[in-house]
C-alpha cells in the first residue's frame, strides 16, 4: 500500500522537529490549567484498562496520564519523536505507529487520547480515523479526547520549533463539526470546551472528550419509544 503524501509529510516534519519540539514543549502543561483539567477528568473517567496515547509526540502527555495512575502507553508516526520519548520517559510503553491503523485489538482499550494529533489528517479522511478509535475502545464505557485548534481552514507550515522542513499542511477545526463526525462514529459527546487563545496562540482551542455510545441501551430505547407509540 502506497503511504499517503500528507503522512510522509508529517513524518518528515517531526522527525526534524523533535528534540526542538520537547525542549520548547517539556513544561508547557504546567501552565495550561484547562488542558490539565481535561486530562485530569478523562484521567478519572476512563478507569483502569489500557490507555493509548495516539500521536503521543515526545511523551509529555503521556507521561503527565502516567502520573496519574493510568496504564498508558503511546505510539506517533514520528520514529524521532518516539526515540525522544522512550529517553524521557523509560517506564512507559512507546511505539511508532499510525492512528488510521491501530495494533489495538477489538475493544482493546479504556481510553484513547489524540492531543492535538488529529490536525494533519485532511477533513474528508476523518470519520475513518473516528471508526478506527471506535473500534479499539471497549463497547461500554471506553473513552475518547481530542484537542485540536478551532477554525476552518488549511494552513501550510515550512518552519516551526526553529527548524525548516518540506511543507506539511495542519487543519484548523470547526468543533461542531468534529462533534458530528464522532457522533456519526458511534460516540457520545459528554463534554466539550472551547477556550480562548492564550499567548503565543492566534487561535482558540477546543477539547471534545466522548464515550462509546451504548448500542443496546440505544435500541431498547427505540423499543420501547416504537410501543409507546403503538398504544396512542
């Protein structure tokens, strides 16, 4: 199978960019009081299966699950980025890895985490992306986060992180939009929040979490809705 352009792109670009990108990057969670509180209540909701972190970059969310009692392990597209996090964070489970094509078994998982790793993959190939987390995260309760920047437009990066490297394109994204893809994968949204641009941001930034919607409960419902209304 011939790889897709816009994934040898992104390989490229953070496999240039990785040490740069952890230095610049290694304490940045401790100032973002929103992102920790999302990670703190996915942390406390997802329970204690296997956690994936997919896109995990140089571990420092990974790492930051890890230290809240998670079973979390991480892959990304990166092999650089990979190497940076087994350095950084040895006791943690790290693999490269594409999100489109998970090693995951079936309802393998209690939880994914695609922390802003969903921005390189165009629009249109998204629900396959949702399918693939759907099918990887247990039938009752697994649980799904996303971060992403909200907009709706293309954006073509050449340099980043002081490096300079071949085009690679990242997706801004309209939150409803995002929220609608996941509902038509199969997810329930249980929370959203959009927060506004801290400096050096020019973009708000959006956090979806969501649970696999329980089918069963679903079609005894439509059962009974479908007798309810017999009896009118």
């Amino acid at each position: 199978m011939i790889e897709p352009d816009f994934v040898t792109a992104t390989r490229a670009a953070y496999d240039t960019v990785a040490a740069s990108y952890a230095e610049q990057l290694r304490d940045h969670l401790a100032g973002e009081p929103f992102d920790r509180a999302m990670l703190d209540a996915f942390a406390s909701l997802a329970g204690a299966g296997a956690v994936l972190e997919v896109g995990c970059g140089p571990g420092r969310i990974t790492g930051y699950l890890h230290q809240l009692g998670l079973d979390v392990a991480g892959i990304d597209l990166s092999p650089a980025m990979i190497d940076v996090a087994r350095a950084a964070h040895p006791g943690i489970r790290f693999t490269v890895g594409s999100m489109a094509s998970l090693d995951v078994p079936d309802g393998g998982l209690a939880g994914l985490v695609a922390w802003y790793s969903i921005i390189h993959t165009p629009p249109e190939l998204l629900p396959a992306v949702f399918a693939e987390f759907r099918r990887v995260l247990a039938p009752v309760g697994g649980r799904l986060l996303l971060a992403f920047q909200v907009g709706d437009e293309r954006v073509r990066i050449e340099q980043a992180y002081g490096h300079s490297f071949p085009a690679v394109d990242a997706y801004r994204l309209p939150p409803n939009l995002i929220a609608d893809l996941l509902v038509d994968a199969g997810f329930a949204i249980e929370a959203r929040l959009v927060r506004a641009p801290r400096p050096p941001e020019e973009r708000p930034q959006a956090y979806l979490m969501a649970t696999v919607a329980d089918d069963a409960a679903a079609a005894v419902a439509a059962v009974a809705a479908e007798k309810e209304e017999a009896v009118r």
